[in-house]
C-alpha cells in the first residue's frame, strides 16, 4: 500500500490533472463564497473604530464609586488607557490634565482608564497623586474593557464625541498638548 | 469575546504568548528533522535563531519606518517589548531572506532544507490558530447556526475554530508524511498545498475578508495560487526525480 501510494505522487504526470481539477474545484469555492464587499470588515476589527458607537462600560473608580460611559452621553469624552509603568503614558498625562482643566467648562469628560488587570492599584494611586490629576480614573480589575477597545499598545487614546461616537483613536504616545487639543476641539464641536 | 477565554489576567498576553509558544515548539521540532535529512542540526539551529533575530529586529525597524516622527522623539522605544509594534510582513521577510542567505553560504541543501522547515511550520499554523482564537482575530462571518460563537457583537462562524482543527489535520498528514517522502521538496511543496487549500476553504467562512473585483475574497486568490504553484513544483520536483534517480 505504502508503495503503491509513493509510486503514485512520484509520477510527474499524476500531477496534471490533480492541478485541473484542483483549478475548477477551487474557482468554483470562490465563485460560491464569494460576497460584497459590504458583507465583511475588509481586514479590520468592527469597533471600536472611528465612526461607530464607543463600546459601553460600567468600571469602579478609583477612590471609590463608579462610572457608566454612557451616562456621559452630551459630554464629549476622552478614553485613554494606561498602566503606571509604562513611560510614555506617565508622560502625557500632564497634557491631558491641562487639555480637560481648560475644556470642562465646555463638556469634556476624561476617562484615564487604568489596566489594572496588569498595573499595580497603589502604583496607579500613587502616580494621580503625584501629579495632582483630578479626571476620573476607572479601574479595569478583569481586562474587560482593554478587550473590548482592543487594546494592542498602551496607551491608547479615544475620543468619544457628545453622541458616543468614536472620532479618533490615537494608539500609542506619548501625544502632544497640541494633538489632544485638536482632537478635543473636534468631539466638542456641536454645542451640548 | 470568547466563552472559552475567561481566563482572569492573562487574557490579554495569551495570543502573544501562544505565538511565542509555537516558534519554539516549531524550532525543536524542525531542529528534530536535521539527522533524517543529513543535515547538521548545529547549521539548523543557528539558522533558525538567525531568521528569528533578524526577523524580530526588521519587524521593530518596519515598524518604527512606518511612524517615523513617534520613534524620532522616543528612539528608545524601539526595545519596547511590545509584541503589538511590530510590522510582521518586513519582518518574516527579512528573516527569511537572513535564513536563507545563511543556509547556502553554509551549504545546505535547498529543498532538505525546506522539507526540514515543514513540520515546524505545520506546528507554528497551528499555534497561529489558537492564537487567534485567543485574541478574536480571523473572525468569522454572521452566521445562525447552532455552533456559532459570540464575538465582536454579532453570532459568528467560529472560524478560529475551524482554523485550528483543519491546522491539525494538516499537522497530522505531514507528520504521517514526513518518513514517506518519495523525494526531496515532496514535504515542503506538500505543506504548502494543504496550508494553501486550507486557507481557501476557510477564508469562506470568515467575516473580515478583503474583497477586490468587487466581490472576491483577495485571500482565496492568493491561496489558489500558491496552492497550483506548490502542485506544480511538486510535478517538476518529481519529473526530476525520475530523470535523476537518487
């Protein structure tokens, strides 16, 4: 049996019609699975992306209480995920602390999503409070929310328009003052 | 996400780390193959780290070339051990090139050497698919059917699924293979036909296709036509063998 099979693929004209039918049979699947290109994502993952509704949440904060995204609906937001250790997070902080102080007047909610499921809690404590940052900061103990934003590097940034949509997801930083200020400037645009 | 992956803390890093898992399973399983094949497994295995190093470093250099200014502030974060920044074309792309500069300045037999790289890559496709699995990529299309899985808000084929027990399948017949080849470059040209197909077949299934000519999934183009190119090279491979017996 063995070598009926190894003289059967050692055959070099075996292979011919192998590739024909081969041809036909796999033309055929693509005929038959073929769709618009509106049926599929063409290559990314469906949200969060800019232009669709901001996945909600419900996080403990830090200090105690809670906060629900979409109770924030009519403010604009700013999503930013982070961990106490990792540089480039600890160094955009003071941009987006000095961003929020000049636009809440206007509407803008910050949310400094903390991964905890892999961050220290006192480590994050200690770092709002050497900075003296006063936006929320929401705890995300089981990763729930890092999965569901997708995260792939941190931080990473979203900015949540009065309606809940997404208008801008900055991965990576640390971002400027001037960058988080435009990017602000455009989810404030429609007065609340 | 995934029922199955309410594993608490490690769910994030666990498709990185499946992938990390797989590279070094393929690499001792390739490194297995040296002595069958008569090759040195020493030249093996410095190949394969060769491939990886320069692998990883052109992912990180592709990558950090793409957001140019971002590194030129933080040119430190270029060590950044961040499996997400990295670009994975450039840098399979290098590495292979670095693989395969090395394997003939060192003599090694072209097609031994890629039979050698078969069953390693049958086991990284398989840990590919679990990888996958793990972080809800190659998603599957919207489907209503009694096995369909939650995912990214819809019910879906759970194409990662289908990619890891076809991935098996495959693992199984070139591992069966593997001491019945009839001649050299039988295994490789072989994994890549079923790698191929299976990639035709299941790309039917899945919900974040690339579509060009307006309705067709570029990934079963490009499958189809690796999958006659490995048949093909199978043919001439085997033509030759008959013209030059041993």
């Amino acid at each position: 049996m063995q070598s009926l099979v190894d003289d059967w693929v050692a055959r070099p004209g075996r292979w011919f019609p192998i590739m024909g039918v081969t041809l036909a049979l796999g033309l055929a699947w693509i005929w038959v699975s073929a769709v618009p290109a509106e049926a599929t994502t063409g290559g990314q993952i469906p949200s969060p992306r800019e232009g669709f509704l901001a996945p909600d949440f419900t996080l403990e904060l830090l200090g105690g209480g809670e906060v629900t995204l979409s109770e924030l609906r009519g403010k604009g937001v700013v999503i930013n995920l982070w961990a106490s250790w990792c540089p480039p997070c600890r160094a955009e902080m003071p941009a987006i602390q000095q961003v929020y102080e000049k636009a809440k007047g206007r509407g803008l909610a910050v949310l400094a999503v903390n991964t905890t499921f892999q961050d220290s809690e006192r480590d994050a404590a200690a770092f709002i409070q050497e900075l003296g940052l006063t936006f929320l900061v929401p705890l995300d103990r089981d990763g729930t929310v890092s999965r569901q934003y997708q995260l792939r590097a941190l931080p990473s940034t979203f900015f949540v328009d009065r309606e809940g949509v997404i208008r801008k997801v900055i991965i990576g930083g640390p971002m400027s003052e001037a960058t988080i200020q435009t990017a602000v400037e455009e989810i404030l645009e429609q007065d609340g | 996400m995934l029922p199955v992956l309410q594993v608490g803390p490690l769910a994030i890093q666990l498709p990185g780390l499946l992938l990390l898992a797989g590279v070094w399973l393929a690499s001792s399983v390739i490194e297995k193959q040296a002595p069958r094949l008569k090759l040195s497994s020493a030249i093996l295995s410095n190949m394969i780290f060769l491939g990886l190093v320069v692998g990883l470093v052109s992912a990180r250099i592709g990558y950090a070339l793409r957001y140019l200014n971002v590194y030129l502030e933080n040119p430190l974060s270029l060590l950044a051990l961040n499996p997400t920044t990295l670009a994975p074309a450039e840098g399979a792309l290098s590495g292979m090139l670095a693989a395969l500069i090395y394997a003939r300045r060192k003599g090694l037999p072209l097609w031994g050497t890629l039979d050698a790289l078969a069953p390693g890559l049958a086991v990284f496709s398989l840990a590919l698919g679990f990888s996958h699995l793990a972080s809800g990529d190659a998603f599957g299309a919207p489907a209503d059917l009694p096995w369909a899985i939650e995912l990214w808000g819809a019910r879906r084929h759970p194409s990662q699924v289908y990619e890891v027990l076809l991935a098996g399948v495959v693992l199984g017949v070139i591992l069966e293979a593997r001491l019945r080849a009839p001649f050299p470059g039988f295994l490789f040209l072989g994994w890549m036909v079923l790698a191929a197909a299976s990639r035709l077949s299941l790309e039917a299934f899945r919900g974040d296709s690339v579509i060009v000519l307006g309705a067709v999934r570029l990934a079963q183009l490009l499958s189809l036509g690796l999958l006659l190119a490995g048949l093909l090279g199978l043919h001439l491979r085997a033509r030759q063998t008959v013209r030059h017996p041993g």
